[in-house]
C-alpha cells in the first residue's frame, strides 16, 4: 500500500498522467481498449498506444489541479481572545456555552482572566450559578475582574450570603475593590436586612475614596432606604453634590423618593419631587405609584393627569394600582383607555387581566386575550398563567385547560393556577392527573401546590390519596405543613366518618389547632352524631381568643344565637374600637361588556326599583318549583318579616335579577361573589336554573357553582364547607352553652323540651333536600345543633315535620 507522502509527488511524465487521468476520466473507453501484455523491461522500448482522445482533450486533463489534498493537512488558525469572547457573547443556553468552554480548554486558553470573567459574566446571566462557581473556582489566577464578575452574578441572582463570602475571600486574598465592587456588596448586605453591615461596607467607601461615585452613591442610599435607615439616607444625598446637576442626578432622587413611599412618607417624597432639577419619565411613575401603594389612587390619578408625557411604564403603574386597590372596573377602564395611543406591555396586560378575573369579566378578558393574538404578543409564563387563571375564575375552565397547553414556558405558579382551577370547578380527576403531568414534567412541587391538590382530593372525598399527598409533602418533599393543610385533612377524615382519626391527627400536629380545624371536627361530629366528641370541640371552640375579623363575627353571631343581644353589643363595639370592621358582600355581574356591582340591599342602581321587581317574580316562581325561603341564617334582634327581606336583597339575588332583565334567553349567566355564598342564595340559584332553564355560575370565595337544571356541580358539599368557614365556631358555642351553662339559654331550658319539639316540627326536612340522618343543611341554622342536645339522640333523629307534599 502507498504510503500518505505518495499522493503529493509530482507524476513522472504529462503522458503517464494523461493516460491515468483519460482512463479515470473515460470509463468507456477503458472498457472497450484492448489489454497489452509486455514485460517490464521491453515496457520502455515500446511506445505507448496513441492516445484515443483529442489532443485538445488530453492536453485539458494534463492541468494540474488549483488545489491539493494537501492544503487539507494545513493546521487551522487558533482562535484568538477577541474571537471567543465574539462566541460567548453570541451564545444564547447554557449548553452552548459549555461548549464553547470545551473549546477554550482543547485550545489551552483557560488561563486567560478576560475570558474566564466573560464565561463567569455570562453563566451568571443565565442563572447558572452552580457554573459560574465552578469556573471561578478552577481558575487559578484570580484578579479583581474575576471578583467582580462573580459578586456581581451572585448579588444579581439573589445568592447574597454567597456574595458577601467572596467579598470577605476577596479581601484576604490581598485583592482591592473597586467603585464597580461595592455597590455588588451593598446590595448583598441589603438583600439579607444587615443593617450593621451596610455601615461597616460605607466606612470602607469612604476609606477607598470613591463614596462621589455616582454609583457607589445611588447604592448607598439605596441600601439606607431598604434597610429602614431614612435618616441615613437623607445625610448620603445632602452630601452628594451631583444632586442639583440636571444630568445623571435623576436616580440618586428617585431611589429617595421611592425610600419615601415605602416608608409612607408621602409628605417628604412630594416635596423632594417638587425640588428635582429635572423631573423624568421615571420620576413622576415613581410618585404615581407611592401614591398607588399608600392607597391615595385620587392624588394618583391627579398627579398622572398632570405628566407632560404618558409612556408604558405610567400606564401599567395605574392599571395595577388600581387592580391591587380592588378598583377592578377602574383598572379596566385605564387599560381601555390606554390602548387609544399607547400599546401596552406584558406586565400591563397580565394587569388587565388579574382585574378580570377578580371581577370575572369574561368578556373583557377574551377581548384582552384577543388584542394579544393580534399583536403577537409572545406566550410567556407570566402572561400564559394570568390568562389560565382568568378563564379559570371566569367559569370558564375548558379555554384555560387549552390556553394551559399552548403555554410552552410553564412555572410552578402556571402548574399550580391550572390545578387550583380544576380544583375549585370540581373537577378533581383532572387536577389529580395535572398534579401528575407537572411531576413527569421535572417541577417540584410547593405547599401551595398541594394545598391546590389536597382541595381537590377533598372534593373528590378521595381521603387515602390525600393522606398520601400530605405524608409526600412531608417526608419526600420536606415541605412543613401549615394550619391550612392540617384543616383540609381533618375535614376531609371528618367527612370520611373516621372521627377518632382525625382526632388523633388533631393531638399530633406540632402547632396549636386553630377555631378553623376544631370547627371542622366539630361539624363532621354533628353530622354523625358524635356528641362526646362534638362536645370536647365545642369546648376548644370557645377557649379560643379572637384573633381577627372572623373570629369577632362567629362570636357575635354566637351569642345572637341564643339571643344574648347585649352580649352582641358588647363584641360589636369592641370590633369598633379595635379597628376590625367586617367586609360588605359584593357581587359583580358583566353584561354586554359593562361590569355591574352590587352589595346587599342594594338600593342606588339605576334600575334598582325594576331589579326588586324581577326577584319578586324570581322568589315567586322558585316557590311553586318547591324553593323555602329561609330566615334563620340572619343572627340579628329584628322581626321574621325583616330577616326574610335582609336575605332577599343579598347582592348576588340583585345581579342575578339585573341578568334576567338585560340578557337574552339562552344565555349564560355568570356572577362573582367576594363572599360565601348562603345556604338561601344557593338554594334559590338551583330552582331558578330549572325555573328558567339557564346555566348560572356562581364563583364565591372558595369554588365555582354551576347552577344547572335545578342542581349544583358542588354536589352540595357546599353545606358542610360553609360551616367551616363561618359557622362552626357558631354551633360550638351554642352547644357548650347549653351543656355546661344552660341557665344563660334565654330561649330553652331542660324544662321546656315540648317547645323545641313544637319548633321542630315547623321544619321540613323534605322540603330542605336532606333528611336527618344524612348531612344536615344550612337551612336549620344553629336550631338543630340545639336541638340535638336537647332532645335524646333518638328523638332528635326520628322527630320530623309533616311534609307538605304528603
């Protein structure tokens, strides 16, 4: 065989060559020549056959070729630094920059500190952490710039303990910071709240020399501000003789000013704004939004009216001020608005659209939805989950599963907004099976997520899977439960009937059950007639202090109960001088495009005296379909005529009358409630679907209803979860009251038995869907809680009205 070296020697004559090359060149010609058999040494002597080409042709064969195999074996150029670092800048994922990191290493240029501090530079930027400590670490020489780039990446990425350990390595490796290194550090020391810290980084500043950077400065204040040191902040920019230049002074006064407004300062920071050399852009949307977040949304607008010139950034600043303000309707308007001359980014839409889910204003949001679709808004994970949980809370739950799949970059947060929404429509199979596809897609999950899950399981009543969930939170996950994860298992045991288990999950808890899960066992109690029990959680119920705004309601209702009007009184103005104040109910109702709200009793709508009209004809109709319009539910000293039209006139009976006036037939109706909705309102939304053949959806605080032909997608469930929520605490103490203080029951006592058996019959319990020995409705109040105490257990479950259908 011939040897490399071989095919680069010259051929030894043009003939030769020609001969080879026409052979090669000619395959037909080769085929049809006639062997010649000579011996090696006459092979001289004789010619060579002429050739049966052209001499034209021959002599075009015989051209040496331009280039050579040769020219394959020249050793490519290295690259050079400038080239790499052109690489590592064009580069776009991590992988990419591994391998062009591989390159580096095969060309032996892993000494360079320019390229080790663009690689450290770069890997940072991309929240590759973990790689830029690697680099750094196997570099050798390290310099000021290799610092620099690795506490810049680590305070950028939150990492702030790591941030200020290289700064301290920094400083023993002999190494000296810069103007470019501190304001790194001040904000390490910021991000993790040491005060004493950030002073100690300044007297090094001011050692160094370098405190009128401008920078240097800006982060020094900053860091005062952040920290709660107003007073400090202030001294650093009086003595910043930049301030009063109308050129790059503009941040040094915006970062004041917005120390200003977090401290609520509002004072101070309009002043500061008045005496700014040059107010920018960025200055007057830093006011706005001061303004926004201490709640003043009318000096907000006043001062946003006055700006010379609106861009994205003030546009967006109001629309979610006003969002975050619970002026949804606003929001809506300022986006509308905003659209006629500016167009919005994403952050202003995923506003626009938290408003419409608050409000559940459909229509506005699919019109949001389709503006995005038109621009070409990109699908990101923010915009993507605010539009699944739009369409989740609007009712709408099959276009948020289909905008869910077409989301590409999806968070925990989407994973966890898409489980919530099957979870709070019901659909618990489907959340358990999204539950799954989010841990084969490599999300771990949070306590939020499997509080999503464990809802879903406890719509389901599947109680072992969610046990399981609980215990994988726990010890795969190391996720430590709160009191909401431990209310939803003890109220999902509870309904189980598995009483002592729960009680037994109670006595294990590592923290102090709250009025929130012994209201949960003491509900499943009474349904399945466990006094003893019932009564130790009564007993728990009414050791517990009120320690917010529901906690003062339960109680006050509590003593309405049992008719303790003084008592009533006394907690009602101690909410007073507390400050606690309960929130009014609201419902919100969007018809052809205009959202309407209304609040109980409800009497300055325009077409108020039509909308009591219609729910007359509304309660009316529901009464023939076999409706009880219940009055009990209203814990206050007044009349039975006055309880049943302080019910009648409960905000979402109001907006579902508005829809019947001004919706076509046909239509579906949907209604957002802040509230729970009551046992009477559920009741009647359910007859008035099969009355006028309509879907009604009906979202609340805590699940979405949808109303259809006279029954509810809840199964109502709803019974047992708003005693958890309100009236737990209420039937605890009415029956601790009666066993251990019956002296203060004004109503009953052990000697007036007849009596409660006479109220008793004035009940029907066919007419309330449920019989006794099944889960009791809302609809016989804390009357039957009494009355199960007072009655022996069998004559309270055999005692019964006479239905009216019989």
């Amino acid at each position: 065989m011939k040897s490399l070296h071989a095919l680069f020697k010259p051929t030894s004559s043009p003939a030769k060559t020609a001969t080879s090359t026409s052979t090669s060149a000619s395959p037909t010609a080769s085929k049809t020549r006639k062997p010649t058999t000579t011996s090696s040494s006459s092979s001289s002597s004789i010619a060579p056959p002429p050739s049966q080409n052209p001499p034209e042709t021959t002599k075009t064969i015989s051209t040496r070729p331009t280039s050579s195999l040769s020219a394959l074996f020249i050793p490519p150029t290295p690259p050079t630094e400038t080239h790499i670092i052109s690489l590592i800048h064009a580069s776009k994922t991590t992988l990419q920059l591994s391998q062009i990191h591989t390159q580096i290493i095969i060309h032996n240029l892993s000494s360079s500190s320019l390229i080790t501090t663009q690689l450290i530079s770069s890997s940072s930027l991309r929240k590759s952490i973990d790689y830029s400590l690697a680099v750094f670490n196997h570099h050798k020489l390290k310099n000021l710039f290799t610092f620099n780039a690795l506490i810049r990446g680590l305070a950028k990425n939150s990492h702030f303990f790591n941030a200020i350990f290289h700064f301290r390595l920094m400083l023993r490796s002999g190494i000296k910071p810069d103007q470019l290194t501190y304001p790194f550090v001040l904000k390490s020391s910021t991000g993790l709240f040491l005060k004493e810290l950030g002073m100690v980084i300044h007297c090094m500043v001011l050692r160094c020399g370098i405190e009128f950077d401008l920078f240097v400065r800006v982060s020094l204040v900053d860091m005062y501000v952040k920290v709660e040191k107003l007073g400090s902040a202030f001294k650093v920019f009086d003595e910043s003789p930049e301030r009063f230049y109308s050129g790059s002074s503009a941040l040094l006064w915006n970062v004041l000013i917005n120390g200003c407004c977090k401290a609520g300062n509002m004072k101070k920071a309009m002043k500061l704004f008045k005496a700014m050399p040059k107010k920018e852009n960025v200055s007057w949307s830093t006011l706005i939004d001061g303004f926004v977040k201490n709640g003043e949304l009318d000096r907000a607008m006043k001062l946003f009216d006055q700006m010379p010139e609106k861009n994205v950034i003030s546009w967006t600043t109001m629309v979610n001020g006003f969002s975050r303000n619970g002026d949804y309707e606003k929001a809506l308007l300022m986006f509308s608005k905003m659209l006629e001359g500016e167009r919005p980014n994403v952050f202003t839409t995923v506003s626009a659209l938290s408003a419409c889910a608050k409000i559940g204003a459909l229509d506005a949001g699919l019109r949001i939805h389709k503006y995005v679709k038109d621009k070409g808004f990109q699908l990101t994970e923010g915009l993507g989950t605010a539009l699944v949980d739009m369409y989740a809370k609007c009712g709408n739950i099959e276009s948020a599963s289909e905008v869910f799949g077409e989301t590409k970059q999806k968070s925990i947060r989407t994973w966890t907004v898409m489980i919530w929404g099957w979870a709070i429509h019901g659909l618990s199979e489907q959340a358990i099976t999204c539950f799954k596809q989010m841990m084969v897609a490599g999300i771990k999950p949070d306590e939020v997520v499997f509080l999503a899950i464990l809802t879903a399981c406890m719509h389901s009543g599947q109680v072992d899977m969610a046990l399981n969930f609980f215990h994988s939170m726990r010890f795969d996950y190391c996720i430590e439960p709160s009191m909401k994860h431990y209310t939803l298992i003890v109220d999902m045991l509870g309904r189980a009937g598995r009483l002592k288990e729960a009680l037994r999950f109670i006595d294990r808890m590592p923290m102090d059950p709250d009025f929130m899960v012994w209201g949960a066992l003491f509900c499943a109690c009474r349904v399945h007639k466990e006094t003893k029990m019932a009564k130790l959680a009564s007993k728990k119920l009414l050791e517990l202090e009120p320690t917010h705004t529901e906690n003062y309601v339960f109680l006050s209702n509590a003593y309405a109960a049992v008719g303790r009007w003084k008592d009533v009184e006394r907690v009602r103005v101690l909410m007073q001088n507390r400050g606690v104040h309960k929130d009014c109910g609201w419902s919100y109702i969007e018809v052809e495009g205009q959202v309407h709200r209304f609040v109980s009793g409800d009497h300055d709508h325009k077409d108020a005296k039509a909308i009591n009209l219609k729910l007359e004809e509304i309660v009316a109709g529901t009464v023939k379909q076999g409706y009880m319009p219940g009055s009990e539910r209203v814990l206050h000293n007044i009349e039975l005529e006055e309880k049943e039209d302080v019910l009648g006139i409960h905000s979402e009976k109001l907006a579902l009358s508005f829809a019947l006036i001004c919706t076509s037939p046909g239509m579906t109706i949907r209604i957002v409630k802040n509230l729970q909705v009551c046992g009477d309102c559920h009741s009647l939304m359910k007859y008035a679907s099969k009355m006028i053949q309509r879907e009604i959806i009906l979202r609340d605080m805590k699940r979405v209803h949808h109303f259809m032909d006279g029954s509810c997608s809840c199964g109502d469930h709803w019974t047992i979860d708003h005693m958890n929520s309100s009236t737990s605490y209420l039937y605890g103490i009415v029956s601790y009251l009666w066993h251990c203080q019956k002296s203060e029951l004004r109503w009953w006592n052990s000697s007036q038995p007849d009596m409660v058996k006479l109220i008793l019959d004035g009940i029907s319990m066919e007419n309330l869907g449920c019989s006794i020995t099944g889960g009791l409705p809302w609809e016989l109040g804390h009357l039957w809680s009494v009355v199960c105490l007072v009655l022996p257990l069998d004559e309270a479950t055999n005692a019964r009205r006479p239905n009216y259908g019989e």
